[in-house]
C-alpha cells in the first residue's frame, strides 16, 4: 500500500470525526480509528470483513476470525513495525493500559486513541508499539 495523494486532509477528517463520536464498540474505537486512519492514507482498509461489530465480545470475535488476539497482532500483519519514536502522522500504533493493548492513530497533535468517554490525545512517548503505513 502506498500514501495517496490528498491523504492528509483525509487523515484531518478521521481525526474531527472520531473526536465527534462517542466511545461506542463498532462506532468510535480504538480499531476503528487506527483503521480509519489507514483508509484515509492508503484507500484500502486492513481488514474489510473486520467491522460491523457492537461490542467489545464482538469486536473481539472479529479479531479472532483472523487469527489475531490482539490489535498489535493485526497490525503487525499488515504493516512492517517501527520504533515508536520514528512514527510520522499517518501511522498506527498501540498503546499498553495495564495489559490491555489498545490501538490509535499517529496525528499532528499526538497518538490519537479511545478513552472511555472520548478520544484521548497521549505523547508519542506512552505508545509501546509502532506501525509504518506505508
């Protein structure tokens, strides 16, 4: 996958969108946002059949049907993993809470991720795992 043109704006337009949204599974999520971001830059998303789900069984369910246990699993099939601290605007990455691997968005502004009620903006430094979209 390649960053098409225009993908910037795209990548604005997730961002303003997710922070509208509320923290819903299948809505506004920590998978969705990281795969709305690669859609915004590549055109494609990392797994198509991987939506449609509403809650976090479901969400789960859903990474399971492709074999992966957790987000960093499906990123990493996709995407070649990189030093966090080399990730660019565009990029994927995951973050550890306590030992529940939540996924995001590299943006201008920070590592875009779900908290519970709203989409939380962490340094660069707090994520553990990092994807080039590319």
């Amino acid at each position: 996958m390649a960053r098409l043109p225009g993908w910037e704006k795209r990548l604005n337009a997730v961002v303003a969108k997710h922070q509208a949204l509320p923290s819903i599974y299948g809505t506004s999520d920590c998978y969705l946002i990281a795969d709305d971001g690669v859609e915004a830059v590549t055109g494609d998303r990392m797994y198509a059949d991987a939506i449609g789900y509403k809650t976090e069984a479901g969400a789960a369910k859903k990474l399971r049907q492709h074999g992966f246990e957790t987000v960093r699993d499906a990123f990493s099939a996709k995407f070649a993993e990189i030093a966090p601290s080399m990730a660019q605007r565009g990029d994927i990455g995951v973050v550890d809470r306590d030992g529940v691997l939540t996924g995001g968005l590299f943006t201008s502004i920070g590592f875009m991720t779900r908290g519970p009620e709203a989409v939380e903006f962490l340094p660069s430094s707090s994520v553990a795992y990092a994807f080039k979209v590319t």
